[in-house]
C-alpha cells in the first residue's frame, strides 16, 4: 500500500511552517526563529516534498521522541497559538545535538500539511544552505545595460541534492505512524544519526524487499513474455535470477530501466513491461524503497524445467543437467542419464 494515493497527493497543501537554522557554525544549539504565518511561497516548498514522497518505509519505535512531539503539535496546535513554534524548537535542537562536526550549515523545517483538508501530515525537513549568484535586469531601454548581481547564501533551491534529509510522518490510531524517509548520505537505508533523531525501523527487511521484487519480476515476466526476445522468452526466470545474482548492486525505484533491461532486454520508454513493473511494486507497497541487492539474498531455486516443441517435460537441477545438442538439421538432440526410471505411465494430471 502506498504511503498517500494519487487523489491524497493532488489535495496536499500546507497549513503552516517554521524552520530554525542547524549546522557546524551552531555547535550548541540552532538559531531559533518564529512561524512563518501564513506560509510563504507554498507551491515552491509543495512541489519539494512531493518530489519526495517515494522513499523508504519506517515505522515509529515505542519510544520515539518525534513521535510524542509530533502528536502534541497535533493535538494542541490549534488552540494554544505557541504549541506549533515551542515543539518546533525542541525537535531542531534535539537534531543539533545529535551533528557531527563536518555537517553542513542549513535549516531544519516543520511543515504541517493537510490531506483532503481534514487529515494531518508533517514533514521534517533538513534543508542545505545554497551559495548562489542572482542576476538583475533593470527595465530601462538600455541595449547595453550591466547586469546586477547580487550573491546569496542563505537560500533554497529547486534541485533535490539540496533537501540533505526529510521524514514525511502520517500519524496512526493513538499510537505509531508511517514514516518515508529520503536520506541524501544513505540513499538505500537511513544514516545513524538521522535514525537515531527519528527513533524508527525499517518496515521492509532488504531480504523482504529483495523477495518482492524477485516475485514482481516474475509476475512481470509471465504477464509479458510473448513480447520479449526468443531468447528470454525460453529462460527468463532463471535470467532473473542470473543478474540479480552476479553482483552486489543497488535498486533505484526512480530508474529501474537498467535493471529491466539487462534481464528483459531493450525496452522502449511507452513499453507495457515498464508500465506493469511500476504497477506492481507499487501495489505491494515498495514503489519508492532504495535497497541493497546482494546475492546472499537471492535463493535461486534448485530445480528447472525443460520443455521441448513436442510438451517433452524434464524437471532437473544443477547436479543432473541433461546434455543438449544442437544437430545438423536444426534440431535438438537432448540425452538424460538415469539411475533409473521411476514412471513410465499415462499422465492423468491434466484429468485426459
């Protein structure tokens, strides 16, 4: 299941925001500052954390801190006009202490979202200070006017490197929530300190996520096989296993294509083999989850199945592997040695 619907995320919108200055110049504790109310330049800061809802999937341990906080702001921020700012505070100085020295000077954000305009959603954000040079026009009919420039360090920007970490949090019932995470210094998991400040787990082991994706892969692969190279069309789950299993190698769910490529083989952009995958993995709930594939993980079956053009059946594994022959005329010679022969009878699986 996934962590907001399409239909959620269209009705997302910001109900208020705050943010306190973090980082390696702020050893002891952050620069506190006020809410920002009403909040300012909301699509801006809107389009970030939706280009951040496909993440990595925690859970609040029982005694999470965040959690306790979090639920405060949900429960008294509307009639105590200081409860947002207050608890604000204390979740950006307890992120500060837990820095190490070579972190980067930015800002910690708390925004409080709305779904549907009813439910709450919060989203913590910690957001690198950008230096960047803005240039100014001035509207003066001058063909061969000087440009002003004017040099900013404190800023935000567009681009996704510059969000170093953020937590979307959908509180749950009286107790525990969901958590998607996006960490920009262990995109596959969730670095030490950020986990520690959460206080979270992951919902989805990596063998977990290594079994769904495998599973996928084959429905995928069934779903669409008449549509793929003679080649993969004949092996293609032992090709799954096979790639999985040469290396360790990372899964990037906002670019699966190599992984899909180097089993299925070329694969255009519109392909219905693309289009199934991402339907699938997001049913299962794994659509944004980065993971470590190693092939310690990946258990490949010990029996195969060979079938020729005239439904001759034979089931092998990788210590009694038939000789197969290519003949002169094009034809396929397959030869099985046995111990001896256990059946020999008219099958009646099929009720014939």
């Amino acid at each position: 299941m996934s962590f907001l619907t399409e239909e959620e995320i269209s009705s997302l919108s910001i109900k208020r925001m705050i943010f306190h200055v973090v980082g390696k110049k702020h050893t002891e504790i952050p620069t506190l500052l006020s809410e920002i109310s009403p909040p300012l330049y909301v699509d801006f800061f809107l389009e970030r954390i939706k280009s951040s809802l496909n993440g990595n999937l925690f859970e609040f341990t029982d005694l999470s801190n965040v959690e306790r906080i979090l639920r405060i702001v949900k429960a008294e921020a509307d009639s105590d006009k200081k409860c947002f700012t207050e608890q604000s505070k204390l979740l950006a100085s307890d992120f500060q202490s837990r820095h190490s020295g070579n972190t980067s000077v930015g800002v910690f954000f708390l925004f409080e979202l709305l779904v549907n305009a009813t439910e709450k959603l919060y989203a913590l954000i910690k957001y690198d200070n950008e230096d960047v040079v803005r240039y100014v026009l001035e509207e003066n009919g001058d063909e061969s006017q000087v440009p002003k420039l004017e040099r900013f360090h404190e800023s935000f920007v567009r681009k996704a490197e510059a969000m170093q970490k953020i937590a979307l949090v959908r509180l749950t019932g009286a107790k525990g929530g969901q958590v998607v995470v996006r960490d920009r210094s262990k995109r596959t998991n969730i670095s030490v300190y950020f986990e520690g400040f959460l206080q979270v787990r992951r919902v989805n082991s990596e063998q977990d996520l290594c079994d769904k994706l495998i599973s996928v892969l084959k429905e995928v692969f069934k779903e669409h096989r008449a549509l793929l190279p003679e080649s993969i069309q004949r092996s293609g789950i032992n090709k799954i296993y096979e790639v999985l299993h040469q290396s360790k190698q990372g899964f990037n769910p906002e670019d699966p294509s190599p992984l899909l490529t180097s089993i299925f083989g070329p694969l255009e952009n519109l392909s219905p083999v693309l289009k199934s995958f991402s339907k699938k993995i997001r049913d299962l709930g794994i659509h944004g989850e980065s993971f470590e594939i190693t092939p310690e993980r990946i258990q490949k079956p010990r029996r195969r199945r060979l079938e020729t053009a005239e439904h001759v059946v034979i089931m092998y594994d990788d210590t009694n592997i038939p000789e197969v022959r290519q003949l002169e005329d094009g034809r396929t010679e397959i030869k099985v040695v046995t111990a001896r022969i256990i059946i020999d009878d008219i099958d009646n699986s099929k009720n014939q």
